[in-house]
C-alpha cells in the first residue's frame, strides 16, 4: 500500500475553514488526508502548534488565512505570515523539509483553491514520503534504554559502556 | 546527634560554572555544609562510585545534577542517582534543557567526531585516530563511555523533582531552594524553583519598552552602541527576556547585554524558541514576503539564537538527517 | 441506532462526555460509516454516552441530547454533523436545555469537511474517527462561558440610495428607526431614475420611485447626505462608528431650494459639457442638476468645467441670480462621525464596458449604443425626449439587439445578469413603439423566469419582434451586398435554422451585463465583509442568510449582492430591513465569548501583545504595569494569545491546551 | 540589438520576398538577425492534425537548438509564429507532451528548458525598435498612398501577446509611421481562404475575394499583409478570383516591403518584383 501522508491544517473560521464548507457544498472532491482544526484567526496559529503537529506525527501542516489585506480581523494574515516565515526557516534548519509546511491564502469564495491545494500539498508530501516524527523520538532513545533497567536491576554489577 | 541530610552534587556535561554558583554562595555556604552531609561532590571531594553504588536506596535527601546527558556514563550516573536520592534537583540550563552542549543536536554525531578529530584546523592526527570505547593496553582492557547520538536533558533520561534554572543558577535562588528543601517547605513536584513570570517583570528597562515595538532590522550587540537605559528589544537587539522566566534579577540587561534565554520559558509555554519567534516576529515592519525576508535575514543563526540553552526542549528535539 | 451504553462506568475522573454522530439522511451516512464511528468513540477515554441519529438537528434530536444530559449526567457534549457555521448555535441551545453549559460542546464538521468530499468510504470513515477523537480529547478542556451582552445603538446607516437603499431606509424609518442614507452621486434613485419604463408592466419608472423619493427627503426619520461616502468603519456589531465624508458640491444644500436660475444665469448660454446623468447623449453646464426630479432637490457646481474654479476670474453670474446665497465657492469637505447598531449595505452594480468587446464596435461605430443609453434615448425627458435617433439625428429602419454582452461569456463574465433579457424586451418594445423601426433580438437563450415574463415575451412576439438565436460573432460595416451599403452588418450564426446570417441594421444596442462596482472590493473592506470570486459582497448563506453578512450587524441588498431585478431588489432590500430591526429591537446582542484575556499575575507587563491588536482592546495599565484586554473591544482572533511570549493570554475556546489536545487527537492513535 | 532568425519554409519559397525585405528593413534599422543553425519544419499544418506530439517534437528542436543563443527568437511566418508559440505553451502546460518531448530530443542529444521567447518581427519592431527609432529612419514617405492593414488569423489568435486579438494596430502604426494612410478595415483578421483556396476552393477563393473586393471599396491601393500564406492565396489566386467572381486587380504586398520602401531601399532589394500581381502602384511617386 503507498504511503497516506496525514496533514494537520489550521484554517481560519473567515475565509479558509468556510472556504471548505464551499468545498462541501459544492460537492468537489479532495484527497481525505487532511485534518482540519478550526480557529477564528490564522493569527491565533501559534509556531508551537506547527511544531506539536509535527512532534505528534503530521506529515505535513497546512496553514490557510484570508489573503492579505483581507482578513477578517484587519490584519491579523499579516502577523501569521511574519512569523511563519521565520518558522519556516527554523524548520528547514531543523531538518524538516520544504513543502511540509505551507501557508496559503483561501478566500471564503474559493472552495475550488481549497480542493487543489489539498490535493497538491497531499501529492507533494506523499513525495517526500512519512515525516513520522513519533517514530523517530522512539528510535532515538532507543540508545538510552538499556542502562535504566542494568541501574535499577537487584544486583548491579559494574557496567561495561563499550557498546 | 542526628544523622544531617544527605545530599549529593553530581555534574554532567557542563562546563564547571555549575559548580562555581555552589561555590558563589559565599559564606552561606557554610550554613549548608552545617546543615547537611554532603555524600558526592566530584569538584570538591574525593568519592568513588561504588560508594555511592553501595549505599542504600532513597538513602540520599537529594541530589543535585547539572549538566546535560551526552554519554553512558552520565547516563548511569543519573540513574544511580535516582536510585539513591528521595529528591532529583536539575540544576541548571544544561540539566534543564539541554543547554549550550545541545546545540550539537544541530550536527550529527559522525560530523562532530570528524570535525574534532580531523577537520578542525590545529589537529594533527594523520592516521585520523577516533576515541575509542574499548581498548586493549598491557592486557587489560580499557573503556571510555560511549557518545550518545545526542544530548539530552536530564529529565529525558530520569525523572525530575524539581529544576533550578540559570545558565548557571544565581546564589539567591540556590539559595532559597535550599532553604526550602531543608524546611520541608517544598512546591509541586515538577516545579520550577523561580517565578512563574517573564523577567521583564524584573528588568529596570521594562519602562522604557514602547507600546509599539514595530522593528524594521535586528542587530547584534557587537554593531550598535548600547544604550544602557533603553529596552534592548526597543534597540534591535534580540532580548529573549519577554519569553524567559524570571529569577535572575535580569543580570544580563543590568550589564548591558540582552538576555539569552538561559533561565528557560515559563509553565505556560511548551517551546521558548517558538513562542519568542510568535511574539516579536508578528509585529516587524514589513508585510511582502521579500522585505520580511531582509529582516529575518538580521539574525543569521535562528536555531543558535533562540535556543540557545533549550535546543533539548525544542519539541522538535534535533535535527534531522 | 447502534447501542453503545450499556451502563457504562467512568473510571477515571474524566468529564462524562456524550458523543452524537448525525447520519443528515444520506448525506453523511451516504459515505461515512456513522455507526462504526459511534462505537469507536464510545471506546474513547471520558465518553459515557454514544450514538448515532438520522437528523441530529431535528427537534428528536436535540431532545435525545438533552435527555441524556440529565440522565447520564453528561458533563462535556460532541456533536459529529454539518459545519459548526450551520448548527453550532442548535447543538449549544440543547446543551443547555439539557442543564449543560452550552460552551461545553464541540462540533465536529464530518459533512462538508468529509462526507461530502471524498469519495472513498473507508478513508471517510476514519477521518470521521480522527476529527471525532479531536473533539473528544478538546472538549475535556472546555470552560463555562456566558456570552456577553451589549446594547445595540437604535439608529441604522443604509448605504446606497438607489430603489434598494431607498426602500431599505424607508421601511426602517417607517418601524420608528433613524435612518442616515449615505449616496455618493449628487441624488438619489440610482439606476432606476435613469429608466424609461419597467419590464413587464412597463409602468413608468418615474412614476413609482420618485414618490419614494421625496418620502425620503421629508421623512422625519431619515437623514439624507448625499454626495457623500462613507471613509471608515469602526466598531462591532450593535455598536458601529462610521465616519462619512461629505463631498463639496459649492451649494448650500440647505440654502438651495431648486429653484435652478442659477443655471439660467451661468456664462455659459448653452450646456456645452458631456451629462452624465444621460450617459453623454445630453448636455449640461457646469452648474447643474442631474434631472428635474433628482432628490435632495439641490444643484452642483462642477468644479472641473466652471469657470470660476479653472481661472478663478468668472464673473460668477450664477452666485449672483441666487437670492439665497446658496453658491459657495469656497465650500470645503465635511467629516462626519455616526453611531449606529446596524448597517444596509445597498451599493449597486454597474454595467459591463462595451468596449472590452470590441468587436461589437462600440466607440467605433456611432450606430452602436449600450443599453442604458437607449434606456435615455426613449425616456420622454431624456435629451431627445423620447425620440429614438441616431448621433447623427437620423431615425434607424432597423435594430439590433445583442444579447449578453459582457455576461455569459468565458472570455468576460461567467455569470447571467438575470435582467438583460427582460430589459431587452422591453427596450425592443419601446423603439419599436417610438420609431417603428424593425427590431432584431440576438439571444442565446431567453430567460424570463419571473412573474408575468414569459406572457411578456410571448407580447412581444406577437407584436413582430424578431428573435435570433445566437450569438453575435461581429459587428461590422464591410457590406457585402448592396442592401448592407451603409449599414451596420451583424454577423450570427441562427443556431436554429443553423447557417449564418449577416443582419444589417441601423442601430445596434449591446446589452450589457452587470457588474459589481469598480470600488467593490475597497468598500467590502471597509465595512469587513467578503465577496465572492466574481466580486459581488458574499451572502452569510446563499439560501438560509442572503441578507446577512460574516459580519454581525452588517446586510447588504439589491445588486450589490447579484445581478438582481427591481421585484427582487425591493424584496431584498425589505428583508435587509427586517434583519437590522430584529437586531435592534432585541435591544441587545450577545456576543460569542471567544475573548481573550490576560492573566493578571502572569503577566510581565512586556506590552508584546499591546500593538498587535487591530481593535486596540488591549492597553497598558500604568499603574499596574500589566497589559489588559477590554473583552467588549476583543473581537476573538486570538492572535494576541499565540504571541504571549510568556503564555499569559488565554483566548476562550482557543486556549493553548484545547489546542493541544486537538491535534493530539487528530493525530493519536 | 540581436535575434535569431527562424525562416522558416515560405521564407525561402513562395515567400521569399518577404525575407527579402525583411531582412533588409532590419539590416537598416541596425539590428542583427542570425539564422537559427540547422532549423527543421516549424511543425506547423499538416503535422499538428496528424500527429501532435511530432509536431511539437519537431518544434522543439527548434526551440532546443534556438535556446543555446539566449537569444529572443524572431518567426517572420504567422504559422511558425503560432506553431512554435503553441509548442511553447503545450511543452509549459502539459507534463505528459514535455516528457514525450524530451525523450524525443534527448535521443538527438538535445534538451530544452522552455526558456527561448518567440516573437513576431511587428512586436519587435513595435516594442523593441520603438516607433520613434523608425521614424527617423523614413527617408521618403509615402504619402498619398492608402493601404488596407491585414493580419490575417495566426499572429493574434488564439494568443494575443502583443496585440488585441479583434483589432489589432500594430502594422497600423508602422505604416502610418511610415507616412501611408491606412484605410478602417473591418476585414484585419478575417480568414483569408487558408489551405482552402486549393482544396476546398468554392469556399477559399470566396474568402479570399471578400478580402481584395473590401480593400478595393475601401480605397486601398495595396492589401499590406503580415503573412506568406494570405500573402500567396490573395496575390496569387487573382486570376481565379476573377474568373470566378470579378477582377479586383489589387497588390498584395508584406509590410516590410511598404516600411523598405519608405526607409528608402530599393524595390529589387525588398523583393517588390516577385509579385504576381503588379505591386507598381505602391512604388508610384518615386
């Protein structure tokens, strides 16, 4: 079976989470690979949330807000696209790829923008296949288990590092 | 006479200054030693490790650890520790959160062998020798503790009672922290033993950081002259003050550099280095993408910057390759 | 309805959480298993209570809810259905019938997030699960919250005073409301002024607006500035401060009573400039009225043609036959600040500019008109009182009619404009009426779904209105016979009889479409409001709310919403008129409690979050050294919250931790 | 100022006059034209119809070959002009032709990256050379001569890049500028009988009558034309026209041959003598 990459999307209530609603009522068809959490403000998406998405196991994060000079709260895009740029190359510092994280304008007219940059992030980030951050935690420690339990044995005897 | 409390000092990977806070507490520190028995102190005195090995389980009150865990050793160590004290203090950035020794989770552990051992300008080693961790000499073997792949806090490892933050600790929260844990008087486990609040609550500039602090440009100490008086924000400067928890009386700005970050965020935030970004980035001049790019373009080095003591905590943990 | 409750125990200390998963007929249950959903989310830690429904929003529905709030003591509610725009306020209502704070719920968005757009069952089902398991982990988290209520300031601005403004702001007044109309041409009635008759009674135009007119002008509830527009909007629903810009029109307007001898005594003997008012067929002088009955009743000087303003050495003729003194040279823009609860947004549309088709010849062939200029051209006070000639003053022996210019076309607009076809009707009626001429109609299709349209259609075939079906590819006058010599010749393929046919004719009338304002997206701005790909203010709901707004307090009516008729436009503006007085004679809103606040003993008092509020909610309490949020000023975008670099601001229904959780369980397993 | 030049077949055929004077006008005005090396068939006409993918594959060469220059391509033919424009979008749009493409290439050793511009020799002039540059190169204008501006269908549809695709002005303004009044014609880019003149030629020669007979009425000396194929069909199927319909007598002349002429270069070098019918009257007064 191919790889399914899971997205976690943050869209605002105004433009992008209706947008989709348009997308519903519509009836376009999209990838079902994303999840969206709803907010008022793309403003309210706070770097943390991007990162616990990761963390938790998104493949991929997609942010969607009002185009600039549209938000609902005057302007709140704005202060979502300054930050993001400065998350974007923290995570590309970080090791996480380009186009796992995504920023896009979704006006509340545009259910269609909402159906080809779902299906278009989906094709990408299945391209760079699993990010499985969780999985990569577990792999990590892996080389801090076994001490634990030769320390906390009954008898322990003098512990050979030379592994 | 009762037996005194039994209290342990250990060190991980960390550069010393630890140890020199202890050592900072001047004359108090003769209050302590009165009060306590001190069963480990590697800088101080002569212990062995099957001593400690030999001692009965919870029979230390408390140890307190610094540093960040790089190798096996430190590894067993801690858990010795653990095993051995009813109460596990990390003490300090490294121990907290990883500290300056975590920005290595920025390389992987082969480059970093190659650069020290190889690459780095000054080394002479043709036949490109690495440390190894068993080594036959005369017959006997010889061990060294095996590197970790990378560094890790020492709550990643053991399980922690409390944290004294600080890059290092400052006397006066050593300090109190003592006094607590002598008098029983001891918070939530987990807790953090300085106030849950940002410094700027304790930073003499705080009154003259503007309302609207729009920067058009960041700048690095080295290349302004500072004005001892003015919110180092308010100057360009990268102060992580805002997003870093108070305790330390903001020696850092008192002395006219920014804060680092090095007391670590409050209880409130899961990631310093994001939430700090969240904050001063939203509100930069700029709003096309090519003239936000020229301001971030004013801090080089973002990982280095924000996270300069916490890259452990980062929930992104290192880089990945 | 699977059970998934046989006396369930809660062990943990978890809130009791109820899950409910709505089939909506088909709709959801159509592609997404909501059974097998149910019974995986009454596994899920907290959940007491689960089932599926064929229509949870029905009142069944709502009651089962409430019902098992009071027997399973439910603490925290989760509704799986349509999009919380839809019926987050249903399901937060039978929260609380049951007992519950209505804050403690959550919706799940499985319709038009899922059901309705995948196709695959398996992959729907299980992105039910992961958004169901979101909300469950969320809604532990959830506080009791109260919505917040606020007076709503009794007085309503209507913008735009054509018929939908006009009626709009009469219906208002009428119900004992103050209303302040704002237009921004010299006088109201709009479009519709400019109207010979009306399609299909062809009752004159005139006749039944400028009555209304005047009631507006002397309506006691009504304040009337015209020649004004509005330059800022403040405030939140119930509660707005508009200020309004009131253009100089160098005439007192309320020294002038009409009288027009100014006009009579401008240096200018003859009107010499372009009116605009008859789409440049007449003329006028730079001091002038629009047309006899234009409301207020007041002249404008024009400053771009009068003497006076280009040389400042008129011997200003008109200022002296005024015994008012009403001419004010000197005259300077005004601003005006507004309070008011709600507002009607009726600012119109405009016709489509003929010559971005350029191939139909309009401003290269003198023979070829828009239809707002015929709409002149037979209107018996338009500038050749109601004589339908050429520029060059001779009368046509035949027009052509095209249809759908600038509507129904990839290339310009996608959209029917709904009323060209009726309009052409009635234009074709009239020129055959006025002139005899032979009239031609090229149409694509016509559509005249409307009361008493199709009889009208029928009419006018019965009065030898010529009907082609197709669409015009050209207009041209390369004659190819000599019966086409001096003609305009309209190519067109008659997909009917299915060859082509070249039509020669004398008049060509191009009708053309409508179009949103060219300011549209500025002014849907300025009042927060959306519009939609082709640029018309977006309804809250196509069908539900199609006078309602995103924004609370803000309707729109008339064209300005779509290309709509005058039945129509009235209807709306009605309706828009009703909805402010719902709104205002509740007395009261509530306001949706997503606030946010700081956290006093928090807080450092950095002041990160002051300037990044648009609603300036947040100040600085000197005294205090903390920041604080005014929660009436807070609109709830939290985006002073995600940047608390000490994490000292929660935001009510986004707190960090709701978050967290959310895409925990998005994410978890 | 330097392009590459891509003849294509008509300019080295029936449309030789064209590439005479084309060449000659901008040896002129000083700019460098340099023959695409080794250029193959546009893939235009037949090709398109039978078999896409060759078409654009033999455009592509083309393109590939053109492309080491980075230089703007100048396609004097209306249908190379469209054909390698249309080879362009195709190539840009559609992932599937660009990979038969390229493979098609690649087994010539060559590739192409989609960034050489094709232009016609009006936009050059128009936008590159500039009106004012040409203006004070017109030695001897011409005036009291009107000509009918004709464009025929390919420069202007289905892209319009450089002009408006229902009422093109660009020859317009080169004529003007070179002191000739032009005459309103309706008929600019109206289908001058195309291949149809001789398979279809109830049908072809009719178009290509509408043409001359308008011009004729409009009081056009010449039809001015952009494009060898309308250039051939409504020069050269006059005797035709006439049998069939009425003789209408009228030149059909490229526009680089009017501006040649006002420019001051001789009638041979502009290749004013290959006309079928006798373009003499376009050189009247001089």
């Amino acid at each position: 079976m191919s790889f399914e990459p899971k997205i976690v999307a943050f869209f605002c209530n105004w433009c992008t989470y209706t947008a989709a609603d348009l997308a519903g009522v519509s009836r376009l068809k999209y990838a079902p690979n994303v999840r969206v959490i709803r907010v008022m403000c793309s403003g309210r998406v706070d770097p943390q949330f991007v990162m616990d998405a990761f963390a938790k196991g998104a493949d991929g994060v997609l942010l969607g807000g009002c185009h600039p000079g549209d938000c609902h709260y005057a302007e709140g895009n704005y202060k979502t696209l300054r930050r993001m740029r400065m998350l974007n190359r923290m995570l590309k510092d970080m090791g996480i790829e380009d186009g796992r994280f995504r920023l896009e304008w979704i006006s509340g007219a545009e259910g269609e923008k909402v159906k080809v940059t779902v299906n278009d992030m989906v094709a990408k980030v299945r391209a760079l296949g699993p990010l499985d951050m969780p999985g990569k935690f577990k792999e990590w420690d892996k080389e801090i288990e076994e001490l634990e339990a030769h320390v906390n044995s009954d008898a322990p005897t003098e512990v050979a590092h030379a592994r | 006479m009762p037996d005194k409390p039994k209290v342990a000092f250990y060190w991980c990977a960390s550069c010393g200054g630890c140890e020199e806070a202890v050592v900072d507490l001047a004359e108090d520190i003769l209050k302590v030693v009165e009060a306590v028995d001190i069963v480990l102190w590697p800088v101080a005195m002569d212990f062995k490790k099957a001593d400690i090995a030999a001692r009965p389980d919870k029979s230390v009150a408390v140890a307190f650890i610094n540093g960040a865990i790089r190798t096996s050793e430190q590894e067993e160590w801690v858990h010795m520790l653990r095993r051995k004290a009813q109460v596990v203090v990390s003490f300090g950035a490294c121990a907290n959160s990883g500290g300056i020794p975590a920005l290595a989770n920025q390389f992987k552990k082969e480059d970093i062998l190659k650069f020290v051992y190889e690459d780095c300008p000054g080394i002479d080693n043709p036949q490109k020798i690495r440390p190894q961790t068993s080594t036959v000499d005369e017959g006997r073997t010889l061990t060294l503790p095996v590197l970790h792949n990378m560094v890790r806090s020492l709550d990643q490892v053991i399980e922690v009672d409390y944290y004294l933050p600080g890059c290092p600790p400052t006397p006066k929260i050593i300090m109190s922290a003592v006094q607590a844990i002598l008098a029983g008087k001891l918070p939530a486990r987990g807790t953090v033993l300085s106030p849950d609040i940002a410094l700027c609550e304790e930073c003499k500039r705080k009154d003259s950081k503007p309302a609207d602090l729009a920067l058009a440009e960041f700048k690095r100490p080295h290349q302004v002259q500072i004005d001892p008086e003015k919110c180092l924000l308010a100057q360009g400067l990268v102060c992580m003050g805002p997003a870093t928890r108070s305790g330390c009386e903001a020696l850092c700005p008192s002395g006219n550099m920014p804060c680092t970050g090095c007391f670590g965020p409050t209880s409130r935030v899961k990631d310093q280095g994001a939430k700090f970004v969240s904050s001063v980035f939203s509100n930069i001049v700029p709003k096309e993408e090519k003239d936000i790019d020229a301001v971030l373009d004013g801090i080089p080095d973002p990982i280095g910057t924000f996270y300069r003591y916490g890259l452990s905590k980062c929930i992104l943990r290192r880089k990945l390759n | 309805m699977a059970d998934n409750n046989a006396n369930k125990q809660q062990p943990n200390g978890l809130p009791r959480i109820g899950f409910y998963i709505c089939h909506c007929g088909s709709n959801i249950a159509g592609t997404i298993d909501v059974a097998d959903v149910a019974k995986y989310a009454a596994g899920l830690p907290g959940v007491v209570v689960s089932r599926d429904y064929k229509y949870m929003c029905s009142d069944p529905g709502q009651e089962m809810i409430a019902q098992d709030i009071r027997e399973h003591k439910l603490e925290r509610l989760v509704v799986a259905a349509c999009s919380p725009n839809l019926h987050e306020e249903t399901f937060r209502k039978a929260a609380a019938k049951g007992g519950l704070n209505s804050f403690f719920f959550q919706m799940v968005n499985i319709r038009e997030h899922a059901s309705w757009v995948h196709e695959d069952k398996k992959a729907a089902t299980a992105k039910a699960k992961d958004l169901a398991r979101a909300a469950v982990y969320r809604v532990r988290f959830h506080k009791a919250l109260e919505k917040q209520q606020v007076p709503v300031d009794p007085n309503v601005l209507v913008v735009g005073g054509g018929i939908a403004g006009i009626h709009a702001a009469l219906t208002l007044a009428n119900a004992g409301k103050k209303v302040t109309l704002v237009e921004r041409e010299s006088t109201i009635g709009g479009h519709m002024a400019a109207f010979d008759k009306t399609f299909p009674t062809l009752d004159c135009a005139a006749c039944i607006l400028t009555p209304k007119m005047s009631a507006v002008k002397s309506h006691p509830n009504i304040t009337l500035w015209t020649y004004s527009e509005v330059s800022k909007v403040e405030g939140y629903v119930g509660n707005y401060k508009v200020t309004v810009k009131r253009k100089p029109r160098y005439v007192i307007e309320d020294l002038c009573v009409g009288c027009m001898e100014c006009i009579d005594a401008c240096v200018f003997k003859e009107p010499k400039f372009a009116d605009k008012f008859n789409q440049g067929l007449g003329k006028r002088k730079p001091v002038y009225i629009d047309f006899p009955q234009a409301t207020p009743k007041v002249v404008m000087i024009d400053p771009e043609t009068c003497i006076q303003f280009k040389t400042g050495k008129c011997k200003k003729s008109c200022a002296e036959a005024c015994d008012r003194k009403a001419i004010d040279f000197d005259q300077k823009e005004e601003v005006k600040e507004l309070q008011v609860g709600a507002i009607i947004l009726a600012t119109g549309f405009k016709t489509f500019d003929a010559k971005k088709e350029p191939h139909y010849g309009y401003g290269k062939y003198p023979g070829v008109f828009t239809a707002l200029e015929i709409e002149r051209l037979v209107n018996a006070s338009g500038p050749t009182s109601g004589e339908v000639v050429l520029r060059d003053g001779k009368h046509p022996k035949a027009v052509g009619i095209i249809h759908c210019v600038g509507s129904r076309d990839e290339k310009t607009n996608k959209w029917c404009s709904r009323v060209c076809c009726m309009y052409s009707l009635k234009l074709a009626h009239l020129i055959k009426e006025h002139s005899g001429a032979e009239v031609y109609n090229f149409y694509i299709d016509i559509r005249a779904a409307g009361k008493a349209y199709e009889e009208f259609y029928d009419k006018l075939l019965s009065e030898g209105v010529h009907f082609i079906r197709g669409r015009v590819a050209e207009v041209t006058d390369w004659a190819m016979t000599p019966e086409e010599e001096g003609k305009l010749v309209l190519r067109v393929e008659d997909t009917l009889a299915g060859f082509v046919r070249r039509v020669p004719v004398d008049m060509v009338v191009l009708a053309t479409g409508l179009e949103p304002q060219a300011d549209a997206q500025e002014v849907r701005r300025r009042f927060n409001i959306g519009c939609g790909n082709e640029g018309f203010f977006q309804e809250r709901h196509p069908k539900l709310a199609p006078v309602n707004t995103f924004t609370d307090g803000i309707f729109i009516a008339g064209a300005c919403q779509s290309p709509k008729d005058i039945p129509d436009t009235v209807a709306q503006a009605g309706a828009a008129a009703a909805e402010a007085l719902v709104l205002i004679d509740a007395g009261h809103v509530e306001l949706e409690p997503n606030t946010s606040h700081v956290v006093e003993e928090e807080c450092c008092g950095c002041k990160s979050c002051v300037p990044l509020c648009p609603y300036t909610a947040i100040t600085f309490d000197e005294a205090k050294k903390k920041a604080v949020i005014n929660e009436v000023i807070c609109k709830g975008c939290g985006v002073c919250a995600a940047a608390c670099p000490s994490g000292s601001i929660r935001q009510n229904l986004f707190e960090d931790e709701e978050i967290f959780s959310e895409i925990e369980g998005v994410l978890g397993k | 100022m330097k392009y590459l030049y891509f003849p294509g077949c008509s300019l080295k055929g029936t449309g030789k006059a064209y590439e005479e004077s084309l060449l000659a006008v901008f040896r002129a005005l000083g700019v460098e034209l340099k023959e695409i090396d080794d250029w193959n068939c546009c893939g235009a006409t037949a090709y398109m119809s039978v078999d896409e993918a060759k078409s654009y594959a033999l455009a592509g060469r083309n393109l590939a070959i053109a492309e080491r220059e980075e230089l703007d391509v100048i396609a004097p033919c209306s249908a190379c002009y469209l054909g390698l424009n249309k080879a362009q979008k195709s190539l840009q749009d559609h992932p599937e032709i660009r990979a038969r493409v390229t493979k098609a290439l690649a087994a010539a050793g060559l590739e192409y990256h989609g960034k050489v511009k094709v232009r016609h020799p009006l936009d050059v002039l128009i936008n590159d050379v500039g009106l004012d540059a040409i203006a004070k190169r017109i030695k001897s204008p011409l005036k009291g001569h009107k000509f009918a501006p004709y464009y025929g269908c390919q420069i202007v549809r289905p892209f319009a890049s450089f002009d408006d695709q229902y009422d093109p002005k660009t020859m317009d303004k080169l004529l003007a500028a070179a002191g000739a009044e032009n005459v309103t014609f309706p008929l600019k880019t109206r289908c001058c009988g195309g291949s149809l003149t001789g398979t279809v030629p109830e049908v072809g020669l009719r178009l290509a009558y509408i043409i001359l007979k308008e011009a004729k009425k409009r009081g056009a000396e010449a039809v001015v034309t952009v494009c060898p194929l309308c250039q051939f069909n409504l020069d050269g199927y006059q005797d035709q026209i006439a049998r069939k319909f009425e003789a209408v007598d009228m030149p059909v002349v490229y526009f680089t041959q009017v501006l040649g002429l006002a420019m001051g270069l001789s009638a041979d070098e502009l290749g004013l003598k290959r006309s079928i019918i006798s373009a003499d009257v376009v050189l009247a007064g001089r």
